[in-house]
C-alpha cells in the first residue's frame, strides 16, 4: 500500500510541474507579444509619415486609419468618398489620382505622386499607392506625405542645373572621383578628348596628355593627392579630332565640416579657346555651339541661311551644333563676322551674345 502510495504521489507531482511549466511557456508567450498590431501600425504611421486606407468601389466610401486622415488634413471618423479626395488634388493630378484603380484591375500595384490644395498652406505632395484590385468591391491602399522628398529632389535637381551651367559656361571637362579614385561624374570627356567614363577613370586621362607634359603634369597630380590640396596643371591634351590644344587641369578636395575629405573635384579648363580669341575680328568672342544655335534663332535664320551668309557648308554648319566638334579658327571667325553683318555681335565673354539695332 506504501508503494502505491507513492507512485500516484509522483505521478500526481509531475501533472503539477507539468502545468505550472505550461502557465510559465504561457506567460513568456504573451510577455513576447505585449505590443498590438494597432501600436506597430501607429509607430510605422508616425515615422514613415505614411497612413492606410480601403475603398467600397461599389459606392466610393473611403475608410482610413489615423495617420491617413492626418496626411489629408481632415477630421478623423467624418464620411469621406473618392469624390471628395478628388476635389483636395490639383486639376493637373485628378487624372492621375482617377487611373489608380483602372490601373490596378489589370492585376499591378501602382503609385502616383500629386499634389494636396489647402487654402491655409502650401500645396502638399502625397504618394498614393494602391493594391492589385482583387475579386471584390474592396481594396486597400497606403498614402503617404513626400512633401519632404520632392522639395529635396526639386534642391539636388537645382543644384545638379547649376552644375552643368557652370560646365557650360566654362566649356570645359569636368569629373568627380572619391577617395579611392573611383570616377563618379564625368561631363564632356567624350567630346573633348573622346574618352568615356571607364577610359578617364584611374587616371586614364594622363593617356591624352602630350608626351612631354605626361610626366609632370602626373607628378604635380600626385603631390596634391598626397597634400590633399587644390592643384592647377597646365599641359596641352589631345582632342579627339587629333590636335593638342592648352588646357588647364585643376583639382580639389571636397571636404565635411570636420575637415574629413569625401571626394575630388576635377575641372579641364579650354584656356585654348580664350588664347584663340585674339585671331577672332574686333575682339569677338570663340563660338560654342550653343552660342551658334542661339544666334540662328535670335536671327530667325535656317541652317542654310548661316551656311550661305559664311560661305561655309551646311554639313559645318550642323557638325558644329550637334556634336560641338572643334572647327578651325579661320572658320569660327567666318560664322562670328556673318552674324556681326547683320547686327549681333560676340561679346568678350564665351557664354554671352549681344545685339546690335540700327
């Protein structure tokens, strides 16, 4: 009797442990998940800056969560409808904000970025993104406020137009490297010395340096890199139309605010074209292509109207203008003398024309 006793107290002891193992796998189980899906939805909304909605297409209602009637700057649990959503967009958007759903019946996900109108403040940009419609009436959405994002965008693209300005009125080559020599920019390389952005890089530029400025002009290269100091290299550079011209190749650093270096600026300066000014009559200015084209329009004239006035031929004419190919100077001055007969005139800047009534 004593043993089986104490078989069923053992037995009772381990359906004790058994369960009190289970209540504390419990408890850890929902001490893991103490935060609702309701909060990470919150949190995504209030970081991402983004808010979720669902549309009835059978009548237009539209339901969304916190963070989508904040985007949209309305009062949250108020009847909303895709009637309304369309009128808050700019007549340029509302077409844009009507295909979604076309769109996404053909089985895609799709996005598009417009523009909120609030008579209070600045248009607003919203990114609406909507699922691949299903076999029901419902579908689901996010939307999201970019405001941010395009104003950035709008600041690089200006940035990036300045840039090239500056190239062009320099009318030079212009190149940017980290501090690896990595080429991450290169602009005019293939119509100045016919090199692409793999031949430059890695110092493959040095390749179009005349032979006896190579050496030099390397080492002057060299000891900047090594300072970390802006260098200007003068040397004669070979063209891809076969003739070395005077340039000068000018280098910089880049650097962050505690002085840490982040890349290299590299500009080749066509010193050649302003040496070449004194050969022009009156003291015009070399003629880029951008400057011809301008002036034939400013003129009103065809390419054959150029081309009869200089006594030159159309071939030139289109040549110059569409691949900014170098023509010889004797044939610049022709182009600059035909446009002075008729009253415009280069002046003794290389990106500026004036005009002559009279």
């Amino acid at each position: 009797m004593f043993q089986i006793e104490a078989i069923g107290g053992c037995r009772h002891d381990r359906q004790v442990l058994r369960k009190a193992r289970l209540s504390s796998l419990g408890m850890q189980h929902k001490q893991l998940n103490y935060i609702s899906s309701r909060s990470y939805i919150d949190i995504a909304e209030r970081f991402a800056d983004i808010g979720f909605w669902n549309v009835d297409m059978s009548t237009g209602e539209v339901r969304g969560t916190t963070g989508f009637f904040r985007i949209l700057g309305l009062p949250q649990g108020e009847p909303f409808n895709l009637y309304q959503w369309t009128e808050m967009l700019a007549p340029e958007d509302k077409e844009e904000f009507r295909s979604l759903y076309s769109v996404s019946t053909m089985g895609v996900s799709v996005s598009r970025e417009v523009r909120l109108l609030e008579a209070s403040r600045p248009a607003r940009w919203i990114r609406i993104a909507i699922q691949e419609a299903g076999s029901g009436d419902y579908t689901a959405g996010i939307v999201q406020n970019i405001t941010k994002e395009r104003v950035s965008k709008a600041t690089l693209y200006r940035e990036r137009a300045r840039l090239d300005a500056f190239i062009t009125m320099l009318g030079g080559l212009f190149w940017a490297h980290d501090v690896n020599g990595i080429l991450a920019d290169l602009r005019g390389g293939e119509r100045i010395i016919g090199l692409d952005k793999l031949q430059i890089g890695n110092r493959g530029w040095l390749e179009a340096v005349h032979p006896d400025d190579r050496m030099p002009t390397a080492h002057l290269w060299s000891i900047g890199l090594r300072d970390s100091v802006a260098s200007e290299l003068p040397c004669r550079m070979l063209y891809a139309d076969e003739v070395y011209r005077q340039v000068v190749v000018r280098m910089t650093p880049v650097r962050q605010e505690n002085g840490t270096l982040i890349e290299w600026l590299g500009l080749i300066e066509e010193t050649w074209r302003r040496d070449a000014q004194a050969l022009l009559p009156d003291g015009a200015a070399p003629l880029l292509p951008q400057q011809l084209r301008a002036a034939r329009v400013l003129l009103g004239w065809s390419v054959e109207d150029l081309a009869r006035e200089a006594g030159v031929s159309k071939a030139t004419v289109r040549r110059y203008e569409t691949t900014g190919e170098h023509t010889k100077e004797a044939t610049v001055a022709t182009l600059v003398a035909a446009f002075k007969r008729h009253g415009l005139v280069m002046t003794g800047s290389p990106v500026s024309l004036s005009l002559q009534c009279g």
